[in-house]
C-alpha cells in the first residue's frame, strides 16, 4: 500500500528492515561485483574467474560412483539420510587414508584421531567456521600479502582486523612475521592475535608455495609468541593437488607432531567437483567443538550423498587418476598463459609476473602509477573495449592498509582453454600499452 506525501511522491507505508553489523560488514563484496560484470559483459574473456575448467568435470566418473553408492537399497537409503556434523566416521577414516597418501604416511596416519577430522562443504565454510569460532570484532589475524580475498572478506564481516606480512618468491616471511608480531606487542594487542593465515601451495593469488625452510620457522614463530594464550596457523592446502612440476613439499601441518598449532584445510573442489562441494579440516582437538557446535547450528552436516561419492571415488582408485588428467590439462594452460606473457608483455617496461609451478593463477605487477582497481581507466577500458577480464590486486590486501599496492593483477587461466587465455593476454596487452600511451 502507498500513500501520498504533499508533493505526491509515492511513498511505501511498508517500515525499513534493520541489518545487523555481520551483514553491513559484509556487504559490496567483490566477488560479487566480479560475477555482476561477468553477466553483464559475456562477450569478455574472463581471466578473472577462479572457476574450474568445465571440462575436467568429471561427470561419467561421478554417475558410476552415484551408482555404486545407491546399488544396495538399505546402504543407499543412508547415504540419502542425514550424516553426522563431522562427517560419519567410517567417510572420516577413507579422507584420512587419502591425506595419508598425500603426506606420504604409508600407515594411514591411523595415529591421527578421526575426532580431529571435520568433514565441510567446501574449504570455504572451514574457513568461515574458523573465523566465527576464534574472533571478536578488534581482534587480530596475520595475512600473507597478497592473500585469497574473499577470506579477507570473511574476517571483514567478523569484524576482526587482517594485519598484512610481507611476502616473496617463497611466500609468506618469517622474518616479516616476527616484526609484525612484535609490533602488535609493543602497541599491547598481543593477547588480540588469533590466527595465522596463509595459502600453502601455489597461492591463490600470487602462485607462489611457502618454501620447505619456511614451513617450520613459520609454525615455530606461532608456538613461540603462543605466550598467555595460543596462536593458531591456519593452512588453506585448496591447491595442492594441481601440482604440474617443481618440488613438492610437505604441509606446515605435518611439522605440527602435537597437532596443537595448525589447522589444515583441504578441499576436493578444485582437483574433483566444486559442484559436489566437499572439503576436510584436521582441527587442534580443543578447536573440534566449537566448530561442530557452529556447523550443527548452519547445517546439521554437510551433504551426505557428497561425502559418500567422494568416498567411493577415493576407494575405488579413479580420484587419483582423475586428478592425473587434471594436472595434465591443467599444465598445458599455464603453459599458454606463461608463454604468452613472455610474448605479449616481456617488451613492456616495468611488467614483472610470476610462473608458478601449480595452481590457477598467474600474478602479474605492472608499472607503478598504472592502477589496476576497478575504477581504473585501466579496468574499464579492458572490459569495455577489449573485452578482457582480470582481478585487480589491490583486492588481496586488506582494505584499510595504506601501503597496498595498486599495480598488480591475478590472472586466471581456470576457465579459458588455451586458445582463449592466449586471445586474453593479447587484449590485455593492448590496453596496458594504451592506458601507458
């Protein structure tokens, strides 16, 4: 119903509805802008998009896989009836068996308590869980800069503040790390530092990997400055499985021998389905319970039907072979994105960019005064006259520093087949070299 004001502006007699702070904290993400000019300009290529590529979606392997688990009525009939908030245990046991395969424990890591294994939907409501379970607004997390964005957007919504440490060609800087540390001590908000974060393998957004020599220096600084209360490091592993060449390393929580420190968050979305949408943290004991308690209140539990094809998938052999044809596929794409960086932009003064040996993503640094963001003439003219998408890197920094970079953008070969991400490194070399004059 409306009524008439005396200028007769039509005005709705219906009252405002009042937000909470979670959700004005949260509110103009920007992956919810990059999705908007996504459908508004699908004639773009997007090198922006961290979406998987469609045709290593695995849609035979999972209808076998679906077959099998509902072949047995009785044994179906469970699998399509709630699980548990964890995850059921005996589903709990196969994840275990399949991360012992990849830490390289030939006895299943049965030392490992199922108890401390968290089932999820996705890597990503971990990390939600994580955040909700650890913060209060003012309190503190330690971020790799630059670091995965929409987590940046997590701890916005919480309320907590993302303090950035340096990062390089090894990732995440211990040295960095203490001075940061340190800082916050001198300025009395020690006891408000919670988490660590970092992305382990081949970064989203950088494509770098934390260093083997790095990897237990950054636990140690963590237990070390762990002094009235204890700091956990949280390890996002969502990219390990794309490994294509160069070392392999062993996770920050394999270092962790009391399993007291990290949290290590894996993911089957980006080597499997997103659209199965399965993940699995290896949670401090003292930290299984407040997540659960937060997952029961979300979810009850995570797709059960999921986690059982997920399973089968593991037993029966064809996830690992799955995950070959993936890597292979994968590698050729970072290859014609690499290439065609040396191609399009190795001419271009001041262009620096990162090959990374597994992954999604290619991080590249333009010359400093040519900003990147989406106000950028640089943005608008990608999108809009060459038709080309990319992130801007000023993303992966948190919001209020001062210091971030404008310069820089993550480019995303995901999507595109090797054709299309070299046709999209050529347009973006034309508008790079037209916003440079």
């Amino acid at each position: 119903m409306l009524r008439e004001t005396s200028n007769s502006a039509p005005v709705s007699s219906v009252p405002a509805l009042h937000f909470s702070q979670h959700s004005r904290r949260a509110a103009d993400q920007a992956i919810s802008y990059l999705m908007q000019q996504g459908v508004e300009n699908p004639d773009c290529i997007s090198l922006a998009a961290g979406l998987v590529d469609e045709k290593t979606l695995p849609v035979q392997l999972t209808k076998a896989a679906v077959d099998r688990v509902l072949r047995d009525p009785e044994s179906g009939r469970t699998a399509l009836q709630y699980g548990t908030t964890p995850g059921p245990e005996h589903l709990r046991r196969t994840f275990r068996s399949w991360l012992a395969e990849l830490e390289g424990h030939s006895n299943g890591l049965n030392n490992l308590p199922l108890d401390q294994i968290v089932l999820t939907t996705g890597s990503q409501q971990l990390l939600l869980l994580i955040t909700q379970a650890l913060f209060n607004p003012g309190d503190l997390c330690l971020v790799a800069a630059p670091t995965y964005f929409v987590f940046l957007g997590v701890l916005e919504a919480a309320g907590a503040k993302a303090i950035p440490v340096k990062s390089d060609e090894n990732g995440m800087c211990p040295v960095d790390l203490e001075r940061q540390l340190k800082a916050i001590e001198s300025r009395g908000e020690l006891d408000r530092v919670k988490l660590v974060y970092t992305v382990s393998y081949y970064d989203n957004p950088s494509g770098v990997s934390i260093s083997e020599d790095r990897r237990p220096r950054l636990l140690d600084l963590v237990k070390t400055w762990s002094r009235n209360h204890r700091i956990l490091l949280l390890e996002d592993a969502a990219y390990r499985e794309l490994h294509y060449d160069g070392p392999k390393y062993p996770s920050i929580w394999s270092f962790d021998t009391d399993r007291e420190f990290v949290i290590l968050a894996s993911t089957f979305s980006k080597s499997f389905s997103p659209g199965v949408r399965v993940g699995m943290g290896v949670l401090p004991k003292e930290l299984v319970k407040p997540v659960c308690d937060l997952k029961g209140n979300e979810d009850f539990g995570s797709a059960h039907l999921n986690q059982n094809v997920v399973a089968e998938v593991i037993r029966s052999g064809d996830y690992r072979r799955h995950v070959d044809s993936v890597q292979t596929g994968y590698r050729v794409k970072r290859d014609a994105m690499v290439t065609a960086a040396r191609d399009f932009f190795s001419d271009i003064p001041g262009v620096t960019w990162v090959e990374p040996n597994g992954g999604m993503y290619v991080w590249m640094t333009l010359p400093a005064g040519v900003e990147t963001g989406f106000n950028s003439p640089l943005f608008r003219y990608a999108a809009q006259k060459e038709k080309v998408m990319y992130v801007p890197g000023e993303l992966c920094y948190p919001s209020d520093w001062h210091d971030r970079p404008r310069s820089q953008m993550r480019l995303s070969f995901g999507v595109q087949q090797a054709d299309g991400v070299r046709e999209g490194m050529l347009r973006l070399s034309r508008a790079v070299r037209h916003i440079l004059g």
